[in-house]
C-alpha cells in the first residue's frame, strides 16, 4: 500500500491484486484480445476463447457451469437484472416480493422502483444482531409470492445471513430466491451446486479485480428466466446484449481464480487482523459493536463510539481511509438506514464507522489504525467535551 495512506476501506472496493493489474495491463497493451468476442474471424474467436476461460474459472470458484454466468458491468446491474427481470417474467404468477430494509441500495432501491410499477413489496425486518427471522420470512409468503432477494454478507456490518435456509423455504414453495453476493464471492464459501439459489449478484472489484465488470448467476433451472433490460445485438441469449469487455472479464476470471486458492489464508488473515483490531478499540470508553461478533465476514469491523459523530471522527483518522455508513451514503449525512433498522439511535447510527480489510492489508496498517483512533477520540473530545462535534 502507498505510504501516504493507510488503506481500510476493503468493503467499497479492493485493490486490484498485481497478477489481475499485470493481465490486464498486458492485455490492453498488445495482442488480439481487443478484439470482438462475437467476431467469427480469428481475433474474435481468441477473445471468444478468452471469455469462455473466464466463466470456466469463475464457475470453479461458484461450483456452477459456465452457461449459467450471464457478463454484467457490476453487483448493481446484476441485481437490478435479477430482481426486475425476475419480478416481470413472473407477473402471471403474481406481484408479491420479499426483501429486507438492510439490503445495499442496489437492491432496496430496485424494489422500491417496482412498487411504484404495481408490484407489492414485503420489507422483513431484521433482529437487533441483523439476522433475518426465518419465522418472519415464513410468515410473509403468500400465493402471489414470486421472488425473495436477501443478501449473503452486509457490506456495512459483514453479518451473514442464513442462505441455505432461506433459499429452502422458496424452493418449496417455488418461489425464486436472489441473493447479492457481492460482499461474499470469493471471500466465502459461496456453493451454488448445493445451495437453493437461482440468481446471484457478484462484482469483481470486492475481490481483487477491477470495476466496471460483474456477473449474475442465473440457474439452469425450470421458471429461473428473467426478461432482459436493454435489447441489442442478442449477445449472451439476448439476456445482456452488448459488445463484452475481454479485458474486465479476463481480469474477472483470474480474480476468481486466486480467490479458490487463497479464500482459506485470506480468511485467517482478515480474523487476525479483525481480532487484534478490535482489541485494541475495545479499551476505548464508549466503543460499541455493530453487527454480530459471531455470524459475520470478518473482513468488516464496524463500530460506533457514544459521543463521536462519524463524519468528523473520519478526517480526524486521516490518513487512515476508512467509511462512514455505507460508501454510497457518503454523500449525504443521513444515518445509516442499516444500523437504524438494528435497533440503533439515530447519534450511534450517526457515529459508525466502517474499517475494512483483506488480502493485502498488514498487522502494522491495525495498529496505526488503534493509534489514530485513540488520539482522534482523546483530540475530539477535548474539543467539545459530552458530545464531540455532536450532529446537526
Ligand atoms: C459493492 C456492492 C454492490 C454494488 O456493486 P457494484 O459492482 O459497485 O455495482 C452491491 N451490493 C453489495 C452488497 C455491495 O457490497
């Protein structure tokens, strides 16, 4: 990591790994790889060969096929394809979906866009660790019910949820379950041969590769369609047309590839880290967890502390890039809508901060962290003692 700052901010996006940034830069700079994989000449059939590699190496790391693998431009366009194009093949089965309000707004905002276009939606809320009540999910389906879409790991807090479970209880009742994945692929077992999902989002920048390319994951099932977006030149079934990125998804490719190999160490890595982490926080007065110590991803450690508002807690840590909510919220200062739903006040909702890590993240970068987030407080609070820079 470059010296002038200190990388934690792992759950907005990873660094490319040198293997992805060397691929990549190999490619753009020589070969036929810039060619049209829908080509029949044979620079287009190179590049064609190339994609193929990739869905192989993506499918190992997912245990699914390669055909089942549909190229998208990230976790946001996989997620809006899914949830749309699900809810809209199935109209003729109903209008009932199911999601919670703790989703990225990748997907709550989707769902909102569509009870607005008739469809009517079950917000299940989850309990104060953040886990989704199976007897509440079991309770909210009805007739009409088509499609449930829950996350796989929260990408403010890391909690998990109980995907084999969930996904069970749709397919007994031939609902279809989508899942975002995106804080999940390549971080975590993620079995799509024995795990009850039909669709599932992923994106390659939370793993190593680069952004602007992600993938859905649509089962080679029976009902598992969904209806296009965009309409075009018919690539990939017709159901993402468009010319593909070689390049990105090459880089997909071998991003998931490492990941198969090294998911194990990169999880022991990132629970020591978590660990020494947040025993050097927890010593601070008034530091509180968010999420499941437990049942989460370890490369998340989001805490909240009583009398420091987030925002000015973050430039007081620089150089240290870490988030508040969720990096999308970054623009606004609202409270993270996800803590809120976990039962926390709006001042420790408006406190957290996000520090997240993973491969390429060192011992040293933690305990320059702890350091920093110890004179940060002690400074803040000298400044405006009781309620340090308190929210407006
Ligand atoms: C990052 C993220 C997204 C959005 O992914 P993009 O590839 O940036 O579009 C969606 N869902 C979750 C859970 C994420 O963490």
């Amino acid at each position: 990591m470059r010296d002038d700052l200190i990388y934690l901010d792992y759950a907005a996006t990873t660094p490319l790994d040198p293997q992805v940034a060397e691929l990549m830069s190999a490619m753009l700079k020589n070969d036929t790889s810039f060619a049209n994989s829908s080509a029949v000449h044979i620079a287009g059939r190179r590049a064609s060969v190339i994609v193929e590699q990739a869905a192989a190496q993506l499918a190992r790391l997912l245990n699914c096929a390669p055909a089942e693998l549909i190229w998208t431009s990230g976790a946001t366009e996989s997620n809006n394809l899914a949830i749309t194009g699900a809810a809209r093949y199935r109209t003729h089965r109903g209008k009932h979906l199911i999601t919670m309000p703790t989703e990225h707004k990748a997907v709550a905002d989707v769902f909102r866009a569509l009870e607005t276009q008739g469809f009517d939606v079950t917000w299940l809320s989850p309990d104060e660790s953040g886990s989704l009540d199976l007897q509440d999910l079991d309770a909210a389906f009805r007739d009409d019910t088509t499609l449930v879409s829950i996350m796989y790991v929260n990408n403010e807090t890391g909690v998990l949820q109980d995907i084999a479970a969930i996904g069970e209880r749709c397919r007994n009742r031939d609902v279809l379950f989508h899942v975002d994945a995106a804080q999940g692929v390549g971080k975590l077992p993620f079995d799509l041969a024995s795990l009850p999902v039909d669709l599932a989002s992923m994106t390659a920048h939370k793993v190593y590769g680069p952004t602007g390319i992600g993938a859905l994951y649509i089962a080679d099932r029976p009902r598992c369609h969904v209806e296009p977006l965009y309409y075009g030149g018919g690539q990939q079934h017709g159901v993402r047309p468009g010319t593909l990125p070689v390049t990105l998804i090459a880089a997909f490719g071998l991003a998931a590839e490492i990941a198969t190999s090294s998911m194990a160490t990169d999880f022991e890595h990132v629970q020591a880290l978590r660990e020494r982490l947040w025993a050097g926080l927890q010593p601070i007065a008034g530091v509180v967890r968010n999420g499941d110590a437990e049942n989460s991803y370890p490369g998340i450690l989001n805490v909240s502390i009583d009398d420091i508002e987030g925002e000015s807690l973050l430039l007081a840590l620089e150089p240290l890039c870490v988030a508040t909510g969720s990096a999308c919220n970054s623009q606004n200062q609202e409270p993270s809508y996800v803590l809120r739903a976990l039962g926390r006040d709006d001042a420790l909702a408006q406190s957290a901060v996000r520090v997240s890590f993973g491969r390429m993240s060192t011992e040293s970068e933690i305990d320059f962290a702890v350091e920093r987030y110890r004179e940060s407080v002690e400074r803040l609070r000298a400044i405006a003692p009781g309620r340090a820079a308190s929210a407006t």
